[in-house]
C-alpha cells in the first residue's frame, strides 16, 4: 500500500509498539491501565526524567475513578494503604456565598417526584435554609464526618448506589452514580502503579529525552535520550506534563488558552502534618474562597494536602503562600511551599499522527472540582477505545479528539458558573467574575436556569462527567444567581415531595448513626492488613 503522508495511511508504523514519556500520574496510570487492557499484545516502554520532577500535586479525584482501579483488578485493600488514601464523598464548597456559610456538592443522584427534581421542589417548599442537606443525605454524612463503608467494609445501601460489583469503564456507567472518589497521595499512587506496570511487563527507563525526531510526514519517528541513545516506537503518548514536549513542542500542536474566562493561573501548595489520633479526617475535599482565588484541602492519612489557587493578576506569589500558611496555622511552620503555574487550556487535538498527550501536556481546568485525573482516566479508556490499526485510520483520532475536547470544554463551562454564581463580590477579583466573559453556550443556559433548574436538555450536551445534579448543586449552592421554582409546582399535589424530604431526613440520621467516622474506619483498615 502506498504511503499517504496527509494521514500515515498505508504505513508500517506499528501501533502495539507504545512509547510513554513521562511518569507521573498521566504516565504511571495509562502504562498500567495499557498493560491490563492489551496484556502482552503491547510492548511498552516508559521514559522518566531523574531531575524533571512530577507536579507533585493532584490528590482528589471524581468518583469514576473507582473504575480505573477495578480494571486493574485492585480492591481497596490492595491500594488504598499503600497511597494513604481516604474517602471522598463531596466537595464542600466554603465561604463562597459569605463567610461562614457552606454547602456541599456530593456524589449522590438527585431524587425527583411527579418528574420534578427535588431542588426544584425545595426552591417551592424549602424545609430548612441548607438545600443539599434536604435534597441529599451526603451532606449530613460529610457534617458529620462519617465514612461511606461500615466497619465491616460493607457500602452503605442507597438505592441509586451502581453494583459494585461489575467492574467496567466510565463509558459503561452513565447512568448510576457511585456514592464516593478518593483522596490518595500523588507520589505514592505512581510508586504503586510503577510496580503494577513493570511487574506486568513495562519497560521502565529513567533518562531525559533530549529531542523528539519527526519523520518526512510529520510523526514521531523516535525519541533521544541523554544516556539510553534512541527509542523507537509507533504509538508516542506524551505525559510530560505542561512542557507538552512532543505534542506542542515538537510537533507544533497550538494550545488554546481559556484564560479569558478562568483567570486563575498559579497555585502554591504546602503538605501539612496530621494526627490520625486526634484530626478528624474529613470525607470531603473542602475550597475555601480567598481574596483571589480559593485553598483546597486534602484530608490524606496522616497529612493535609493544601493549596491556594489564585490569578496573577490580582495576587503576588508571596502574599498567596504568606495567606496560606496564615490559613493553615502553626501546622505549616516546617511545610515547604511547592508554587506552581498553571497553562489552562487544552491542546486544540490532543491526538495528532501518532502522538496521543494525556495529563496536563493535553489540557487542564483548573483544580477546583478536581478533574484533571478524571481527564486522564478519560483519555485511557477513549484510547483503547480508539487504539489505531496497522492502516492508522484517521477517522479513530477525530473520534477521540472529539471525545476529548467536549470533556474538556464541558468542564469549563462548569467551572466558570462557580464563580458567576458565587454571591461574593467584595472585592475587584470577584467582581469581576460577575462581568468577565464567559462562553457563549453558558451565556444561553444561565438565561435558561434563572427559569427552570438545569436538567438533561439544558446543560452541556455532551459527555463531560458532571451530570444535571451538579449544576442544580452550584447553582443553589453558590447564591449569586436567583432560581426559581417550575410555575407548575404550585399547582402540583406536594404530599409525595415532602415524604421524600422526609425519607431523606430519615436516611441521613440513620446512616449517621450507624456508619463509623472515617478515622475509625481507616484505622481498623490499616490494623487488618
Ligand atoms: P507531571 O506530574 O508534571 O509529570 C510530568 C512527567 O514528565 C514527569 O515524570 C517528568 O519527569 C517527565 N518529563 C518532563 N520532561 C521530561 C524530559 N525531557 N525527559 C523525560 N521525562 C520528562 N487533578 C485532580 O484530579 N485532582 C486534584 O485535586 C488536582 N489538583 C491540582 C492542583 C494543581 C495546583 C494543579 C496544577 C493540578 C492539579 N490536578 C489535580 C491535576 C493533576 O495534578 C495532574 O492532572 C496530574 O498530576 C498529572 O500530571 P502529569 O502526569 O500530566 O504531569
């Protein structure tokens, strides 16, 4: 077959031959998740630089993830130790309303009655001032600091919570939703997945690649090392994080920024010491608002993970660490301040001839509701999906591009309504969330919103991992934009509404009482292995 140069169509580039460049956790995770998906039908090889470090960052994910670890055939016990790991059951969102006031965005479907979503009878018949608490029995577990398993390692019962037991990918499970994520120790989940990978068969070379060679057509004929000379291979996944070095640098891939409508572009972190014995682990990942941006708090086994997210525009690096560790009190004293600058955007293809980038190197949206795993995992699965033939088929990198660039966008759709929905406005950074542009689709939802609560045909459309509940969530949550209730709920009979309010009440003080606190939880975990 003759050589098409426009689409590598007809040429001998194997595909079951994949170089990964990079190691942290977009590269730790998709050389393991490739192993379990292809076996020895792929050889792979796994470039890491010894003096280029991982972003050393990264630690709540979305409750999909749980998928990634069943296809790997880990259980909890196998991984959740060795990362110190704990539970996530939502985001709890702080001070963005006014100080002091808090609401939570859990992973819990919403409930509806008569085909009205419970927020919307809420906004109707509102039992008490806290909408996540009436609509959802997350918000009392993660009040009350409680663990989604009993002791015995039994999952609470809910009736939306998916079998467990079936393990399958993102794309299979849509429609349920698994009633918790996970915080885990970045490092310590790519040492794990480290040993998974190369006990399976990775080749594992710690070297710096020093240049990316591109063949007459375009693609990426080999990569040079400083030590172990050249690599060849077909398919190159680049996870060198915001360097991009093979997808922006070499192959001159443009990057599309979307700092025009999220302007938070820094981010410096402390690892802060925690007493299991006597710090209670909280269930959820907590996003404080601050004067130009936000701190996230990571309750890990053993430490906190912290940071403050902020836009250079507003604020200097040393007045972000210095109101940090005022943040974190006496704890940070000897914590290291990790600053970081954030590229938000994404790649306009992240797959281009033969270089597929996962991780910060295909894009990022900023932390706030933890999705740059959940892109990774995405990516994995749309990559087996998509995984090319000897004929290279264009056709599979649209499919995937496609994939990815709707996930991304849809996310940043999601993340700018936090900050237009935020009532804060006491100051020129969140004032200006309230006039900064914002994409044009969101523009014609949030008309839609001050109407009728978002549902299925009013959000974004296409797959991005946050479904209808999350958006009625912030944007109860958040305060700044009025909703109303559907007109027809005042003629409706509300007798069925408000049993399932109380059923809900009911379940939460059940489950509060019955379940343990994620610090009793963990430790007889750790005790039993
Ligand atoms: P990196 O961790 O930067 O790894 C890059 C790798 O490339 C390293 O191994 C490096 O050695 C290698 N490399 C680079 N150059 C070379 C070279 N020349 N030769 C050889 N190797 C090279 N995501 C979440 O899901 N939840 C969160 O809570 C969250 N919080 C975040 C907070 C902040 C402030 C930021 C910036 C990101 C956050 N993310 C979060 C995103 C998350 O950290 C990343 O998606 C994840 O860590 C993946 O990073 P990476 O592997 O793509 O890149």
């Amino acid at each position: 077959m003759a050589n098409d140069p426009s689409t590598g169509q007809g040429t001998e580039t194997a595909a079951n031959d994949v170089v990964i460049v990079g190691g942290g956790t977009a590269g730790w995770m998709t050389a393991a998740y490739l192993t379990a998906a292809f076996g020895d039908r792929v050889k792979i090889t796994l470039v890491e630089s010894a003096s280029v470090g991982t972003i050393g960052v990264g630690e709540a994910t979305f409750s999909d993830i749980r998928h990634f670890f069943e296809f790997l055939g880990l259980a909890e016990r196998d991984w959740m130790p060795a990362c110190n790991a704990t539970y996530k059951l939502a985001v709890r969102f702080q001070d963005w309303r006014e100080p002091g006031h808090h609401f939570y965005h859990p992973f819990e479907q919403l409930r509806s009655v008569l085909g009205f979503p419970m927020t919307d009878w809420w906004l109707r018949y509102p039992t008490t001032s806290r909408f996540d608490v009436d609509c959802f029995v997350m918000a009392s577990l993660c009040d009350a600091g409680r663990s989604p398993r009993y002791a015995d390692g039994r999952l609470l019962e809910q009736e939306f919570v998916e079998n467990e037991e079936i393990p399958s990918t993102i794309a299979e499970y849509q429609g349920a939703q698994f009633p918790y994520a996970y915080h885990f120790e970045a490092h310590l989940l790519a040492k794990f997945l480290t040993r998974y990978a190369t006990q399976r068969g990775v080749r594992h070379i710690v070297d710096n690649v020093v240049d990316v060679a591109l063949d007459e057509r375009g693609w990426v004929s080999h990569i040079q090392t400083e030590e172990n000379g050249q690599i060849d291979g077909g398919v190159f996944v680049d996870c060198t994080g915001f360097r991009a070095l093979l997808l922006n640098k070499a192959l001159g891939e443009p990057f599309e920024s979307y700092q025009d409508t999220l302007p938070n572009d820094s981010a410096v972190a402390l690892q802060v010491p925690m007493d299991m014995d006597r710090d209670p682990i909280r269930p959820c990942t907590t996003a404080t608002a601050q004067d130009a941006g936000w701190i996230w708090t990571i309750p890990l086994i053993s430490r906190i993970g912290t940071g403050y997210v902020y836009a250079r525009d507003y604020l200097e690096p040393e007045e972000a660490e210095r109101t940090l560790r005022e943040f974190v009190g006496p704890a940070a004293k000897d914590a290291t301040a990790n600053h970081i600058r954030m590229r938000i955007g994404r790649s306009r293809r992240s797959w281009v001839n033969n270089c597929v980038a996962i991780g910060l190197s295909s894009g990022f949206v900023e932390p706030l509701e933890s999705t740059g795993i959940f892109f990774i995992h995405y990516a994995i699965e749309q990559l087996v999906k998509y995984f090319p033939g000897l004929d290279w088929d264009p056709s599979l990198r649209t499919q995937y591009n496609n994939s990815m660039n709707h996930v991304m966008d849809g996310v940043r759709e999601f993340l700018v309504l936090h900050y237009r929905a935020a009532k804060r406005q006491d100051n020129q950074y969140w004032r200006d969330t309230k006039t900064r542009v914002i994409p044009d689709s969101l523009a014609e939802r949030l008309e839609m919103w001050g109407s009728k609560v978002p549902d299925a045909s009013t959000v974004y459309s296409r797959y991005h991992g946050l479904p209808p509940y999350s958006y009625n969530c912030i944007l109860l949550g958040m305060g700044g934009i009025d909703v109303k209730p559907s007109p027809a709920l005042s003629l409706a009979d509300e007798k069925a509404a408000l049993a399932e309010f109380q059923l809900i009440a009911g379940k939460a003080k059940e489950l509060v009482q019955k379940l343990p606190t994620q610090n009793e939880y963990f430790k007889r975990m750790r005790n039993e292995i």
